[in-house]
C-alpha cells in the first residue's frame, strides 16, 4: 500500500526539464520579496461584476412577475378557461368538476404540455342529459325536441343568456357559447389505484374532478355526427395522459413532504460520511485512496463474477420473452409497476449477459490503470499526502465546502420557486362584447381591449355603446413566458458556476499561502482560510464572474444542442445531419472540460497574484505547458483516485436509503418511516445530492493538490537550493524529488535538517 517511488521513477513519470525556449514564456525569475498571495492588489474584472450585478436585478424583476401572476395551486386544481379552480374560488365553489366542450380539439400530442385549447368550465356534476348514452344538438332535433328543451340541456359559458340567441347561435363554432355534444363521463376513476401500495393519505385523484368522456357507445353517434371516433380516442387518451402526469407530480410533491425530514437526514449522513473520509485521509491519506481503489475493484469483480453466474443459471431455461409493456412507458413508473417489469428484466438472459459485460468492461479498465500506471498512481498518492498534510495544518478548510453548499441549494431552490411560478404565470385577455362606433373610433367585437381606456373612451358615447363592454376571456401564457424561463435557466447555471469557483478560489489563496510559508510552525497566518475568503469577496468576486460566465455560456449551448437533438431525433434520417449534431455536441463537452482546466488554475494564480482574469488564465496556462510532462500525469490520476472515494459513499448511502424507504430493515425502524406512492423519487434525490455534497467535501483534496503542484512548478523556476534561493517545498516532497536546500537553511517544517 505504501510502496515508495525511488527518485529516478519519479523522475521518468514526472519529469525534470523546464521548457526554456520561451515559446510559452519565460520561467519565472528569482523576487527575494515574494513570499505567497502578494497583499497590495487591486479589483479584477469590475465590468463583469456589473453584469452579474445586473444580471440579478433582472432575475429578481423576473421572479417578481411570476410571483406576481403565477398560482402554483392551478397545477393541481381543475382550472377553468377563465382561470377559476373549480370548488376552490368563490364564483364556483359549489362546481366541483370541469367539462370540456370539445373533447376532439385535445387529439393533439402538445396536450401532455399545454393542456386542451376548448373551452372549460366548472359544473356540480358532471352533465349526462341521456342516460348514459351520447346526446347532441342534431340527435336532439332530430327526435323532436323544442329549443327551450334544448337549451336547458346545453353547457354554456359563464353569464350567457340562453333567451337572446337560438340554439344555432349559441353552438355557432365561431362564438362556441355553448357544448353541441355532452358525452357521458366516466363514473368509475380512470386513475390506476393498484399503482400504489399504501398511498399518502389526503391526496385525492386529479382525474376524478375532471368530466372524462367514456367512449364504449358512440360508434354510432360518431357516424351521425361526421366524427371520426379514433379522433375522439386520442383526445381522451391525451387528456388523461396530461391530467395523469399533474397527478403524479402532487403524489411526488406529497412523498416529498411526508419524507422531507428522512432525505435531509441521509443528506447529513453523506455530508458526515465525507467529512469523516476526508477527516481520515488527512491522517491515513495513502491508505483510504487504496481502500477506495482496491474496494470498487472487490465490488466490480463481485458483480461480474454474479452476473456471468446468473447468466449460466438462465441459459438451461431458454427465456426469450419480451416484455410487451415495455414498447409502450407510462408517464411515471410506479412501484409496484417498476418491481413487476425488474422480475421479468432479471429473469432474462441478456439482462446479466449486459451487466456481466459492463462490469467486466469496468474492472478490466481499472485493473489495466493500476497495472500500467502504479507508478503514477504511488506517485499521485504522495502528492495527495501533502495536501492532506496542508488540510491538516488548516482545519478549517475541512469544514469549508458547508458554506458552497448552502449557497448551492439556495440557487437552486431559488430557481425551482422562480420556475414554478412563471409555468402557472398568466394574463388576462380582454375582448370587447360587441360592436361599437365611438367618436370615429370603431370598437370591433372579439378584438382585443384594456379595460381601462375603454372605459375613459366608451363614456363618451354611453347611450349609442351602453351594451358594450371590455369583457374579461381568459387567461393566457405570458406572451415572454419562454425568454423568462431560459434567463431562469440560465441563471441557475451561472450562480452554481460562481458560487462553485468562489469555493475553489478561497481554497486555492488559502493552499498556496501554506505552501508560501517558509515556517509554517511560527509563520502560518491563524485564519487562512478566513483571510483568504476576505481577499476574494473584496478583490477578486469580477474574476469569479468572468469565469463562471464563461462556463455557464458553454453549458447553456451544451443543453440548447441537447434539446435539438431530442426534437429533431425523429427528422435525423440523414447520417450526415446526425454526425454534424453529435460532433456539435462532442465539441463544447470537450470546451468545456478545457475551460473547466484553464479556470481552475487561472483561480490559483489569482489568489496569489491578484492579476484579472485572462492574465492569469494565460500565465497558468503556459506554466503548465513550460512542464506538460509533469502536469499529465498528475492531473487526471490524482482525480481518478478522489473520484474512487466519492463512490464509494455515494454508493453506500444509496443502498442505505434505498433499504430505508422500501421498509427492508427492521420493524422497529419500519415503523416510523411513511408509506410513499413512488420510494424511488426520494432514493434518487439522496443519491444524487449525496455525490453532490461529497464533490464538495473533496473538492478540498482536488483544489489542494493542484494549488501544491502549481506553486511547486513555479517553485522549481523561481529556486535552485542554494542558500539565498530555498526551496519552500515540504520536506518529503524534496525527497521525492532528490532535491535539497543547501547550507541547512530553515526547512519548510520550521526545523533544520
């Protein structure tokens, strides 16, 4: 475990020679003043501040016109075509259930997303004038009835007075005053009960308050109406689809209530797990990266070794069924759907045939890394030893990632309250009643009015427009809705962005000011970590702007070439357009894994020069290329060996979480954890905020073994070991590297060697 590198290995892998050609600068040159992050600094990059000042303001006009105009309520409750919730405001808290006129006008597949473009309205019950059976205008005449039996069978629009037009006027698709057809509802809920196994209680379908045609009977009644019943299949499938969907979001937002307390504590358990690993690696680096390495390589080989098993097992049995519901997904999965299509998956051959494969695949992949890289992979776990001994000198920076992390859920939380007002934000459309000559101005009937001019015009002409008025119509999307979301979006990505680079600048002033520290017993400042976040927030916060832009841009056109993808996957018949999108899509993933690189070491160099940001983005860039041999092999192994450890607790507080909300641990336990409709809801919530918050914890380790590496380089250029040029590299660093300082001069340990 503790194998050491001999100087010439380290040597060969690392590196010793300094590009000195100046193609990518002059290395730097001997300061008998410099001693770390220089104090006399000036602001970087106030314009970009400014935008991110600015930006904000925006943001927050944004949120202040969907909390101004957005009812989150309208998701759950049925809403009518004016914006009522049937059995929730005044004018119609005795209607109880909503009734579309035209169930064919929602056979459009945009139904699952807008909802159905026919008029609603709120009725006590649903209408059924013909014993179950279909009724309409035409069936109606033809059978004899008269016009005033007639009109007291029609749904109509709030306020229409049926006595002033025929029933011809009152069905006139141009005006739709009134339903030429009512088709019986379902009596029965058409949501699937048998989904859920002990739903959350209070929690009432969706469906049940909506009138859902039933369409056993009208064959003959689509034939005498020219309707094609297909047509009229699809909209009920539609419209239930859309309504199912809103159903399965209360039922999640219920769990999510009912279990809120269970995710936030396996959240803190992760965040405890983190820091404790990270707590053990400052004292046992070298051991807890093997573990890590040597426990995902136990765990692959395990699944590999079960899968090719049960593969075997299969084979004598010969089942090649398919299964048939799986061509034909539902909105959401539910559990007892999920436990029944994971019994037919798992007994299939192919099934562990795929998993023996990927498993395989991966173990051999990490057995081929340890095999041809143990070099590298000893000399990455002594460069993470001294980070860990420089997390050990400052505490602090253990407990550092809490403060990103609370920022993080802040911004996001702030995104999902800004997002969920501006999806049910709406205006209200005005329309005049009926034609009007005002003074010259002609108001027409249907065109579009605001009330208030209206009214100041109309009053002039009171007696030849008395009966015309600006009436209200309904409630439509915010005519920016869709730029509203996108700069909901992307602040979302830009605040993430900053407050994740503020984290990593802070870490860095702090990791290079010990690094800096020629006594670090006597000389270390007492609030390093404190000092450093002072300096960023004053100084530095346009550079952390400039940065996170520059990233949030890149990952914005990632998601926008996303989302193109998917909506013209279908259209992508041509190989030619399919290569163009994915390598679009190849390319800004590459940029931004670049930027990412160039942003993290143009931070380091900002904390300890105090330069804006492109000049320390070009600075560390060519520092790194004046010892490319040295930066590849240090980058991407010390990452891969702090990425074994962030899966092994993401991994375990997973599977706790999972045993926990599918009540698998004990009764007494059992007991006190609810009964969910969807448990897997909150196991992915944990699981993914759970390698979010280890990310963080570790992003301590990442930050100090780049901030260590990049002031050792520029050490190694600006010192030679003699007396009056001293390494500031720690002790066993310079043992590694065959290097010392000359005449005894202070070690870096604050004791003579």
């Amino acid at each position: 475990m503790s194998a050491k590198v001999s100087a010439e290995e380290f040597q060969d892998y690392i590196g010793d020679e300094v590009d000195r050609s100046g193609k990518y600068g002059q290395p730097k040159e001997y300061d008998a003043k410099f001693n770390g992050p220089i104090e006399k600094r000036g602001c970087t990059d106030v314009i970009c501040l400014l935008m991110l000042v600015a930006f904000i303001i925006g943001w927050c006009v944004i949120a202040v016109i969907g909390f101004k105009q957005g009812d989150p309520s309208i998701l759950v409750h049925p809403v009518d075509s004016i914006g009522q919730k049937c059995g929730q405001d005044e004018a119609v808290k005795d209607k109880k259930y909503l009734f579309f006129f035209d169930i064919a006008k929602c056979a459009k597949a945009n139904v699952v997303i807008y909802g159905c473009r026919t008029p609603q309205v709120c009725v006590d019950k649903c209408p059924d004038p013909n014993d179950g059976q279909p009724w309409s205008v035409s069936l109606a005449k033809k059978r004899g009835d008269n016009e005033d039996t007639i009109k007291q069978v029609l749904v109509c629009k709030y306020g229409v007075d049926k006595s002033k037009f025929t029933v011809d006027q009152l069905i006139e698709p141009k005006r739709q005053l009134c339903a030429s057809y009512i088709l019986p509802a379902k009596t029965k809920n058409v949501t699937n009960w048998k989904w859920r196994r002990n739903p959350v209680k209070n929690v009432k379908s969706i469906i049940a308050s909506r009138c859902i045609p039933k369409l056993s009977k009208i064959d003959d009644f689509a034939r005498s109406e020219g309707m094609d019943k297909g047509t009229l299949q699809q909209g009920v499938d539609y419209i239930i689809q859309f309504f199912n969907a809103k159903e399965n979001m209360e039922y999640i937002f219920e769990d999510l209530r009912a279990s809120w307390v269970f995710i936030l504590g396996l959240l803190v358990v992760g965040a405890v797990a983190s820091l404790i690993w990270i707590c053990l690696m400052r004292c046992f680096a070298g051991i807890m990266v093997w573990l890590s390495l040597l426990g995902m390589i136990a765990v692959l080989s395990f699944s590999c070794y079960f899968s090719v098993t049960r593969y075997h097992e299969l084979k004598s049995v010969n089942d090649t069924g398919e299964f048939s519901r799986a061509a034909n997904p539902e909105f959401f999965v539910s559990e007892e759907e999920l436990k029944e299509q994971l019994d037919t998956y798992l007994k299939l051959q192919t099934t562990w045939l795929v998993f023996a494969i990927i498993t395989g695949t991966l173990l051999g992949i990490l057995l081929l890394v340890v095999l041809f890289l143990r070099s590298r992979l000893f000399i990455a776990v002594a460069l993470i030893k001294q980070g860990a001994r420089a997390v050990s000198d400052m505490s602090f920076t253990l407990v550092w990632p809490l403060f990103p992390w609370v920022m993080q859920v802040a911004v996001i939380g702030w995104f999902l309250l800004v997002g969920l007002y501006l999806a049910t934000a709406s205006e209200k459309v005005y329309n005049v009643s009926r034609n009007c000559t005002c003074n010259g101005e002609e108001f027409i009937e249907s065109q579009s009015c605001n009330p208030e001019s209206f009214n100041k015009t109309i009053q002039k002409c009171f007696e030849a427009c008395q009966d015309t008025t600006c009436a209200f119509q309904q409630y439509q999307k915010l005519q920016n809705g869709l730029w509203f979301h996108l700069y909901n979006f992307f602040g979302l990505l830009w605040l993430l962005c900053f407050v994740n680079d503020l984290g990593d600048m802070v870490l860095a002033g702090s990791f290079a000011g010990w690094y800096w520290t020629m006594n670090r017993s006597k000389n270390l400042s007492t609030f390093p970590v404190g000092s450093s976040f002072l300096r960023t927030i004053r100084y530095h916060l346009g550079t952390l702007a400039f940065g996170s832009l520059i990233i949030s841009i890149i990952k914005f056109i990632r998601y926008f070439l996303e989302y193109i993808d998917y909506k013209t996957r279908q259209y992508q018949e041509n190989p030619v357009a399919k290569g163009v999108i994915w390598c679009m899509k190849c390319c800004f993933w590459c940029l931004e894994k670049f930027m990412k690189f160039i942003n993290r070491n143009a931070y380091i160099m900002v904390a300890v020069y105090g330069k804006n940001f492109c000049t320390s983005a070009r600075d560390s860039f060519f520092l790194l290329m004046r010892n490319a041999l040295r930066a590849f092999v240090l980058d991407k192994v010390t990452d891969f060996l702090l990425f074994m450890g962030k899966l092994v607790i993401t991994g375990g507080v997973a599977i706790g979480s999972f045993f926990l909300f599918t009540h698998s641990i004990g009764d007494g336990v059992n007991d006190t954890i609810p009964q969910l409709n969807f448990y897997l809801i909150p196991v992915i919530i944990v699981t993914v905020g759970t390698y979010f918050i280890a990310s963080l914890f570790f992003s301590v380790y990442d930050m100090a073994v780049d901030t260590l590496f990049l002031c050792f380089l520029e050490d190694c250029e600006r010192n030679d070991g003699s007396a009056e040029k001293p390494y500031y590299m720690p002790k066993e660093l310079m043992q590694i590297l065959n290097k010392k300082n000359k005449n005894k001069p202070p070690s870096a340990d604050g004791k003579d060697k």
